[in-house]
C-alpha cells in the first residue's frame, strides 16, 4: 500500500492505473498515426502534435473509470462484472468525449482518428485488466507476512487472507506466549526453532505484524528489533488492518491509540476548502438535478392523490451532538411511524411506496439535502447522520460512537460506498469503522474519490433501501 494525500492506496491498483493512463495516451496515438497510413501518409505523428488531444482522453477516461469503480479495493467480481464496468466506462467516455470536442475543437480528432484509437483502447484496456489480475493474484507477487500472535486479532488477519486480490500472504502464525488462546488453526502456527531473525529469513519474510492480544506478556523485543535491522517492516495490527482495508478495527481499538497516532486533524485550510467546495458543488448541482427534483415532486403528488408532504423532515444528530432537520423526498407511506417508535428502513421495507422505491435506489430521493449542505448543516462528504433515538442507543452500547460527531455528516461517504445499507447495531458498528478511518484520514482529495466511487454505487444500486 501507498499512502497519498494520507489515503492509503493499493500498490497494484495505482501501477495499474498508471499503466492505463500511458495506454490510453498511445492508443490516441497510434489511432491518429494509422488514420494516416489508411490516407498514404509516410510519417508518423509527432508526440506533441496528440498531446492535446491524447491528454483530455486520458482525462476523461480516467475519471469515469474511476467512477465506475475500477479502481476501488477488492474489485474482481469475475470476467462479465469487468467486461460490463469497462464497457459502460467507455460508453459514457464516448459521450463525454463528443461533447470536450464539441467544445474544444482545436483539440477535436478526426471521425476516423477517434474510432481507431476508441478501439484500441477499449480491447486494450480489457487485455490489460484481464492479465494484470491474473498476474496479481499469484502468491508471487504478494508480500510475505509474518504474523506475531495467534488469539482474536491474528485470527482477523487470517479472515482477511481469505479474500480475493489481497497484496499479501501470511506463511504463519507464531504464538508468543501459551497465555493466548489460539483463534487460527494449528496448522498455521509456526514454531521458532532458533531465532526470530532465522525464522523470518527462511520464509523470506518482507513484514512482520505485531497483533498479540496483549503485548505486555513476553513481547519478544531483542529479536523483533534484530528483523527491524535487517530490514523487515515491523507493523503494528491496527496499522496493518486500516491499511489493508481501509477501516479501523473497533476491537482492538483503544483511547492510547486515538491520543498517540497521527490523524484526526483539524486544519483551517481543510474546513475552509471543504465549505467552499461544498458551497459551489451544492449551487452546481443543483442547477443540473432541478428537472429530476420537479419529476420527483409531481410523482410523489400524483401517487399520493394531492394528499400528504412533498418532503419528509427527520431530525438528526450532526457535528458537535447539534440537532438539525434532514429534508428528503417522502418516499414512504405518510403514516410510516404512526406509533412514535423510530425504526430502522429494512430491503424490502412495506412503508416504502412505489415512487420512493424508485426514488431511494436513484438517489433522487436525497437531492434536497443539497440545502442542507447550504445551510452548513452537512457536507457531501462525511458520516451518515443518524436520529437521536438510534445515536442514544449505539452511543451505549458501541464504543467510540460518538467521535463519528467530530465532523459535519455527508450525503455520501466512505461507509455508504464501502459497506451496504445498515440497518442494524451491527451494521452500524461495521460502519463506524470506515467512518473513523475517514475522520482520521481527512483529505480533499479523499473527498473528490469518495464522490467519484458514489456514482459507481449509485449505478450498481449499492446502498439503496
């Protein structure tokens, strides 16, 4: 993983992505220089010459994969997800790119300069993809990691080896002190027959992860210290997992750890640039989704008879514990909660009608909450604010809930694109995790790939109840 702009980001993925951003740039290229062969040309075309041009498709393509989710953790959903996420990727880049040309005609290729360099880089893109997963996910090519410890946490680890395309291997497990129950097979737990540094260089060990359930017990720190010399990451459990998953493990998690580590900053140029981003993202949005807000208006009006709100009020809790009203389009029936009682919406909810059906998995049904991030009430970006009955009751019985509160609430955030709908104590505690790794590891340019991911989870109806 690498960390940029305080977002860690997976070392295959951004190779991958570099990789694109060069293909796509010399499939513009070669599409201008085979036009020209079709028509007698004899040269080829100077690079300067497709800069322009090559540099806005690169652009363009890239964002929109990006928001297709292309480039997101954990991404291999098999052949046909692929060919389906790059296919829509290029078709809206088909769209966008008639209307940079249509705009910028200086930069414009030719009818048959941009077919051939579409083509190239649309197989190419596919190759690319197919073979670098194949590649990726051999045993090869990923880090080899030694685990000291083998109760709760290692356990998690071994849990988290099990997924698909994770950039790492764990050859075993060393129990450290016989205090700790084991939660990993026995098969996968090593024995230290000379030395720690010995152990590590017959496994040709690249990082050892330090996640006994309690260090103060024969923490065997010469030898660990020894593998640091020698060259060896030495990482800590918490480090490692938020790493690797982009969330913060919740159970291992400590106050020493929300006092000591770096992250869960408040800067005045982060709180100023977020305000005025969401100030002009707000305005500019909602110049463009007024067309979808009236349609959502006279369809709740019609099927509702004229009768019962447009929009739906709820209090929630917001940054600093503060109370504000959320407004959204109804999308349930007007007698929802008639017995007072707060419920969380299920899959599949009965009080939903049919129009908010439609409306929650678009995402229209959200639109009005652009005046909210108006108001400062929210952010696009941050936790999903909750109701006060629900924050009372986590807030009990989940620790660490309420620093969720540090930050303005979003529309949209990494918890929503990560995890899908909660509608449980469960569910939110799983939730909070991507929400603290989000509060710690605050940048704008966290913001901006949150609010690209949101398009690919909105498509993908991800979320939505």
């Amino acid at each position: 993983m690498i960390r940029l702009f305080k977002h860690y980001i997976s070392r295959a993925l951004l190779t991958l992505l570099l990789a694109e951003i060069l293909y796509l740039f010399l499939a513009v290229y070669f599409g201008q220089a085979l036009n020209g062969l079709r028509f007698g040309r004899e040269s080829w075309p100077m690079l300067g010459d497709v800069a322009s041009g090559a540099l806005a498709f690169v652009l363009v393509m890239t964002t929109i994969m990006i928001a297709m989710g292309l480039y997101e953790r954990n991404l291999w959903n098999g052949r046909a997800d692929m060919l389906l996420r790059v296919g829509i990727s290029f078709l809206f880049g088909l769209f966008a790119m008639s209307l940079v040309y249509y705009l910028l005609p200086e930069i414009a290729l030719s009818r048959g300069e941009f077919s051939l360099a579409f083509g190239i880089a649309f197989v190419g893109v596919l190759l690319l993809r197919f073979g670098f997963f194949k590649a990726s996910d051999h045993a090869l090519l990923k880090r080899r990691v030694l685990v000291l410890g083998v109760g709760r946490n290692a356990a998690r680890l071994e849990e988290l080896q099990q997924r698909s395309n994770v950039g790492f291997v764990i050859p075993g497990y060393i129990q450290v002190h016989e205090d700790e129950e084991p939660g990993v097979p026995p098969t996968r737990m090593r024995q230290v027959t000379s030395t720690l540094p010995d152990l590590a260089d017959e496994l040709r060990i690249d990082e050892i992860v330090v996640a006994m359930d309690d260090r103060r017990k024969g923490f065997p720190i010469d030898e660990v210290l020894h593998c640091r010399i020698d060259g060896i990451s030495i990482s800590h459990f918490l480090a490692f997992f938020e790493r690797e998953t982009g969330k913060i493990q919740l159970d291992a998690l400590r106050p020493s750890n929300m006092i000591f580590e770096e992250g869960f900053q408040k800067a005045l140029v982060n709180r100023v640039l977020k305000r005025l981003f969401d100030v002009v993202a707000s305005l500019l949005l909602l110049a463009v989704a007024w067309p979808f807000m009236a349609f959502a208006t006279l369809a709740i009006w019609i099927e509702s008879g004229g009768r019962g709100p447009i929009l739906y009020r709820q209090t929630r809790i917001g940054r600093n514990n503060e109370i504000f009203e959320l407004i959204k389009f109804r999308s349930m029936s007007v007698d929802a909660e008639r017995d007072g009682v707060a419920r969380w919406a299920q899959a599949g909810d009965s009080r939903i009608t049919r129009v908010g059906g439609i409306l929650r998995e678009t995402r229209i049904d959200e639109l009005p909450q652009l005046f909210n991030v108006l108001w400062g009430h929210m952010s696009f970006v941050g936790p999903r604010p909750e109701r006060p009955q629900f924050v009372a009751e986590l807030s009990k019985n989940i620790p660490f809930y309420t620093m969720r509160h540090m930050v303005n609430p979003g529309i949209t955030g990494w918890a929503q694109i990560c995890y899908p709908y909660g509608a449980s104590e469960e569910d939110a505690r799983e939730k909070l995790q991507y929400d603290l790794y989000y509060i710690k590891n605050y940048s704008f340019f966290f913001d901006v790939i949150i609010l690209l991911q949101t398009v690919h989870t909105i498509l993908w109806g991800k979320g939505a109840h």
